[in-house]
C-alpha cells in the first residue's frame, strides 16, 4: 500500500472550523533528539540497551525507539505520561504525534495542524524516509482531524503514531467516540478499530495515553502488549485495569512521583520511571 493511497479528501481545505486549542508546554529536558538512542542516564530504561533500538518488524509487530505493537499509557493528570511516551518516543525513525492539547512541540519535531500538510510529508518520505511529524488540531472536529491523520499513517506504515489524549477519539466500547457530530455524518471504518486489529499489517505501532482507562476502548485496552501505569487510586480507573494487570493494579496507589508500573503482557512487571 502506498502513500499515493493516502485519502486526500478534505485535507487541503482545512479543518478548523470551531475547535480551539490549549498552548503549548515548554522544553522537555534530556529529551532531545541527539541523544535519542542507547543513552542509559538516569536508571529509567530498563530492557532497551545501550546497544539502540532494532527498528522494523520486530516479532511480529512493528518496532521502533522503546514502541512495539500496541502500547498505553495512563495515570492521573499530571502524572507524567505525555512526558514519558515523549522520552519513549524521541529516538524513533518514523513517528507522527496526534497532539490534541499542543503538549508536544518540545520534541522539535515538525508541526502541522492541517491533513494535507501531514500528506505532503508523508508522500515525501516515503516508504522509508524520516518521518517526525507532531500534529496539532487547531480547530473544527477533533475526530474529524484524527481519522484524517490515523488513515494517512495506515497507508503511509512502518511507523509509530502516538496519540495523546486517546479517551477523546473512542469511547469504552467503541473505536468511535460516542459524542462525536463525525460519526454521524460518516459510516466508514474508525482507524483505531483498524489499528487495534490490522496495525500489526500495516505494520503501525500505536501509543495511546489517556487519563481515564475507564474511558478508552476496552479492545485497545485488551489487546496492548504493553502498559505504563502511573498512580491512581480511583476504583473504578482500577477496574477498567484489573482484567490485565491483576493483582498489580493494588501497587498503583502508592506508586512515588513520575513512578509507573511497567507491565508486559509476557508476564513482566516492574517500576520504573521517577525524575526525568
Ligand atoms: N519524570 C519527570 N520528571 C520531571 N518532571 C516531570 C516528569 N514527568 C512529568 N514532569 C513534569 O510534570 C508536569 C506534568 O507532566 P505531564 O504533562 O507529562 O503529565 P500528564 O500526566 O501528561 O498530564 P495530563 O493528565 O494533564 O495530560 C510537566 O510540567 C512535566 O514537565
Ligand atoms: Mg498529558
């Protein structure tokens, strides 16, 4: 599949029409790109050596910086997720961030707020080029603007597309979000359905970050292969956990600052994080 297939419809003329948008956060220390790969500073990566990372098809599932597969993370607000899927993320090759809340130019990548920008760059890149993409909706439907963005990464493949944010384009049960006008005026196939399913063909890997497991699609929930969970100490966020993590779900209350539980669905647990 190629990039020429990515859908072109809409993407030129803007999207923005009523949406606004937080501002963004400043610079993110020790996250910058240069020192990306294989740099072991500060005690926080664990498993991911010195040696970098591979990049591709890695068993079975697209691989690239510290993301295979489909991962999550969550926590309470403030916790520290964007900020550690950023740390996650800032060696990869390939990688488009879906930036809702503008909490990510800090990792210097390329900022774009409309489809058709994102389209030109992934065209221009190819199958194989640099993709460093963050993509900040400024306005008009925020699902309208992630099912552009999802599509065009699905074709574009062999990349990471972390979205923040994640409860805001799906619901519990459903790869759509329940409120969205879009999903009233379109019948079509909702890309986290397809990326949930079908990214391990595309090949895509996928980070969502959001801070209410309760109200992110149960499938992504259920079939990540990898979590990082920060502190929480809400029941039923707990809950929404608990068919994966077990018995681990009752370490997450007394996780310390920045803390998450590193869980692998191979059986591995273990905290990590703290001060970046
Ligand atoms: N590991 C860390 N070390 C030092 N500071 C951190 C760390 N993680 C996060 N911070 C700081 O804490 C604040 C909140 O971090 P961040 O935005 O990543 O949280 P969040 O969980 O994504 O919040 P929200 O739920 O609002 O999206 C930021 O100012 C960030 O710089
Ligand atoms: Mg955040």
């Amino acid at each position: 599949m190629g990039v020429s297939r990515v859908r072109k419809n809409g993407t030129d003329s803007g999207l923005d029409s009523n949406r606004s948008v937080a501002s963004s956060t400043p610079g993110l220390a020790g996250t910058g790109h240069g020192d990306a790969r294989g740099r072991v500073d500060n005690g926080n990566r664990r498993r991911e050596g010195s040696a970098g990372y591979k990049t591709g098809f890695v068993e079975g599932e697209y691989q690239d910086a510290g993301i295979r597969g489909l991962c999550c993370v969550f926590g309470r607000r403030g916790s520290g997720k964007t900020t550690r899927a950023k740390w996650l993320v800032r060696g990869a090759r390939r990688i488009v961030v879906f930036d809702p809340m503008a909490c990510c130019s800090d990792l210097k990548f390329q900022i774009v707020s409309q489809p058709g920008a994102l389209r030109k760059i992934l065209a221009g890149a190819g199958k194989k080029g640099v993709i460093h993409v963050v993509y900040q909706p400024k306005g008009g439907d925020l699902v309208e603007h992630w099912e552009h963005v999802a599509w065009m990464c699905i074709a574009a493949a062999n990349l990471i597309l972390m979205c923040d944010e994640v409860d805001s384009i799906c619901s519990s049960g459903s790869a759509k979000d329940s409120n969205s006008d879009y999903w009233k005026k379109f019948k079509r196939k909702p890309a986290l359905d397809h990326i949930v399913n079908f990214g391990r063909h595309a090949p895509v890997a996928f980070l969502g970050i959001s801070r209410a497991p309760q109200d992110v699609w149960r499938r992504l929930r259920g079939q990540s292969e990898r979590m990082l969970v920060f502190s929480m100490d809400d029941d039923l966020e707990m809950d929404a956990l608990r068919s994966r993590l077990g018995r681990q779900v009752e370490q997450l209350p007394g996780l310390g600052k920045y803390q998450y539980l590193d869980w692998r669905d191979d059986g591995s647990v273990s905290i990590e994080g703290g001060k970046l």
